[in-house]
C-alpha cells in the first residue's frame, strides 16, 4: 500500500497521544476503514477508531481523532 501523508495540527496530536492512538493507527484507519462523507469531510472508523479528515490533493488534513463507541 502506498505511504499516505498527514497534515496534523499541534491539537490533533494531543488528542491522539491523550487517547492511546499512533500515528500508524490513524494512517491504518484511513487506509482500510469504512468511509462515508458528513459536510464535506471523510469519517472513516476501523477497529476501535474514528478519523474525521479532509483529502487535500495527495495528503489527508486530519480533524479530529476519536475512540469508536
């Protein structure tokens, strides 16, 4: 599988470090999760995660990072 490359703000990573995530988790996620479009933004949840982030070109700008319920 092709590298995919992040754009992760300074919030983003505290979120993910909070709440047990790696950064290999999150790209994992984007990778082989289920997707689906909300308000012009990528949801893709696989295992225990949920990503919400933007596809800008060749990278994934990454909103938030969260723990599935």
């Amino acid at each position: 599988m092709a590298e995919i490359k992040l754009v992760m703000s300074k919030h983003d990573l505290e979120q993910a470090r909070e709440r047990g995530i790696s950064i290999n988790e999150i790209k994992e996620t984007i990778q082989k999760g289920a997707k689906f479009i909300q308000d012009s933004k990528v949801v893709t949840s696989f295992r225990h995660i949920r990503v919400v982030c933007k596809k800008l070109k060749d990278r994934y700008f990454v909103i938030t990072v969260m723990i599935r319920k």
